[in-house]
C-alpha cells in the first residue's frame, strides 16, 4: 500500500493557486497535526494485514511549514502505526524559501529519502508574477542543501507557459535547472481557475496567457533538452535519471492502492474510491469525534475502471495494453497521424501525441 499525507498550509497563497491549501496561524496548524495523527490511528486499526508501505508522500500545501524535525516526528509516528518497507520511497514536498540545512538533514535522519522542491522558474520576474514566496537564488540553495544533507533523489517541479516568458527566457530556466543536475525534473504548463487571483487578472484582461503553439513549443523544447541531457520521459509531464522515477506517483497512474490522509485527500483501497472533509475545521471535528472524516466515494462500475486504466495508462510512456481498447477503425487513422504507436501488444502516445494528449485519450477511451 502508499500512504499520502495532506498539510494544507502555505507561507502564501500563491496567485495561481485553486489548491485545498490555506495560509494559517502555528495553533491552527498543530492542531490539525494532532487531528492527522488520530486519522492514521482510526486507519490503523480500519486496514489491519494491509503489509508494509511501499511508499509514503508527504505533499501540500507546503509541508516544509513544518521543521524538518516535525516531519521526522511525523514519520516516526507512521512508522509506529504501519510497517515501513526497507526500500520504501518517502518523498516530502519543499518550497525553497522554507528549509536550512538543518532541515534537510533532520527529515534524512527520520527517513526522507526524496524531496520534491517547488521551483516554478528560475526568473525572478516570473517568480514574482506568479506569487511565489521565494526567488531563484533561494531554489538554488534549495538543491545544494538538500545535497549536502544526503537526499538520495532531488525533484524539482518546473512550469512552462508562464507570462511574461519568451521562448528565449524559458529556454534560459530550462538550462540552468538541468545544471543543477536534479534526479528528477517534473514539467507542467501553468493551467488557471477562473477562482484564482491569476485567473480572475486574466479574465479582465489583465494578464495574457501565451497562446497555445507557444505552451506547445515550449513543452517540446523542455522535452527535446531534458532528452539531450540524460533524463527518460516515463509519464507526460515527468523525467528522471535512470532509476529515479517517482514510485508514489507511478502507483497512482497503475491504479495500485493507496491511502490518502489529511483534508480532501483522495483514496484508493480494494477499488473503492474514497474522499475526505475539505474542511479543516470539519476535518478536525469528526476526528476529535473519534469517526473517520470520508466524505464521500464509493465502487466504480467495471466500465468506468477500465476507462480509468486506459486514461491515466496512456499518460506514461509505456502506455496500456491494446486489449483494453475498443476495437474500431479510428485507433488506425491515429496511428496513421503519428498520435500513437503499437508495439508488442501496446498502445502508447509518440511525442506528438502527447502534445495533443487529452483529445487523443479521448479518441481512445473505452465506450
């Protein structure tokens, strides 16, 4: 089983964001931290001979609001409560603005042995447009701390079709995050809700987005330099050394089980698909009420499964199996267009197709 943990807090609501997270105050924080350990707790005793994790993530939010030392504490606590495979994959997200060495060095000793660091971009103009609370100086630090600490694997997040980037700038952030020399790069085009404050700019026409060959180029670009440096696309928006793919994540896309802990986390257990209270306070509530704070889910019907497999299937490079999908003329015109590739009884997205990937996964869904 994976364990995923939700800490919903933030330094500052960046302007893009339509995330279940929030900026509090440290008493709301603890608190919900207290209300986390009594859900792992109702879980433990809810899912008993479920094995060892296989993988635990720790994502917000901004989990590194809290110490390295808290985070280790955390982690003991789920150690305590669920077995931990030795070669288990334990991943926190970190926002560069947030963690010293000391930091770093704590969450390694409590068993950290991968970090996923928000950088966004490395142009400070950017950085600012964007709201985040840190600058490109602070992410680079990031890196290097989390090296000198020894983090087994570095991640860092990357967006492509900022505002206010030309091609040039972007193809400037690419190149100094691949000298960094990360284990693993995650590439992601910037997409608004018309609930965010970016969004709401746009909408006034405030902002303007780059058009969608730019964002197209731009994804190209990232993947054709990621490619020359010696990283491997395993999923849409995910690179890595080799070796360093992100277990957590793939078992999410493989549909393997998982549980997700903390305020609006998702779950996946015995193909029953589950989530909680987004609400904090409800959150807390129903836990100090001693109940497990779901929300709502339920069994998805054999043909919604199998749609679902052949969705998130398709995102990675390796594609699904051709059996899963309908048997019809219109697999052919794709293959004919270069969107797709069949190989050894499987279907996967060329590099094309993943330009165009929503309308292709579409094409092939099952009816």
């Amino acid at each position: 089983m994976r364990l995923y943990i939700h800490w919903p807090f933030c330094l500052a609501r960046c302007a893009y964001c339509d995330f279940n997270t929030r900026v509090a105050a440290r008493r709301v924080a603890v608190a919900y931290a207290h209300s986390l350990c009594l859900e792992l707790a109702l879980w433990r005793e809810a899912l008993p001979g479920r094995g060892g994790l296989r993988s635990l993530y720790l994502g917000g939010g901004t989990p590194s609001t809290m110490r390295g030392e808290e985070v280790a504490e955390l982690l003991a606590y789920c150690r305590r409560l669920f077995p931990v495979r030795g070669d288990a994959e334990v991943t926190v997200e970190v926002n560069p603005a947030t963690w010293k060495e000391d930091d770093f060095a704590a969450a390694r000793r409590g068993g950290v042995n991968r970090v996923s660091i928000g950088v966004q971009s490395l142009d400070d103009r950017v950085l600012r447009v964007l709201g985040r609370p840190h600058g490109a100086g602070d992410a680079v630090a990031a890196v290097r701390r989390a090296r000198r600490a020894g983090i087994a694997a570095v991640s860092l997040d990357m967006m492509f079709g900022l505002p206010l980037e030309s091609g040039h700038r972007f193809t400037q952030d690419m190149e100094r995050a691949i000298g960094l020399r990360p284990h693993h790069v995650s590439t992601y085009a910037l997409s608004l809700s018309s609930r965010s404050p970016m969004g709401r700019l746009v909408s006034r026409g405030e902002f303007h987005m780059p058009e969608d060959d730019v964002v197209a180029d731009e994804y190209r670009e990232a993947s054709r330099m990621l490619r020359e440096a010696g990283y491997v696309r395993y999923e849409i928006s995910n690179f890595c050394l080799p070796g360093y793919e992100c277990r957590h994540n793939m078992a999410y896309w493989r549909r393997e089980d998982y549980l997700g802990t903390g305020a609006g986390a998702h779950s996946l257990i015995a193909g029953w698909r589950f989530h909680n209270l987004e609400s904090i306070l409800a959150y807390n509530r129903r836990l100090h009420d001693g109940v497990l704070p779901v929300s709502g889910g339920g069994r998805l019907a054999a043909g919604e499964e199998k749609s679902e497999r052949v969705m998130l299937g398709l995102r990675m490079a390796r594609g699904v199996p051709e059996r899963l999908l309908p048997q019809a003329a219109r697999l052919a015109d794709l293959e004919e267009y270069g969107l797709v590739r069949r190989e050894g009884g499987r279907v996967r997205l060329t590099e094309r197709g993943m330009l165009l990937s929503n309308p292709v996964i579409a094409e092939l869904m099952p009816a």
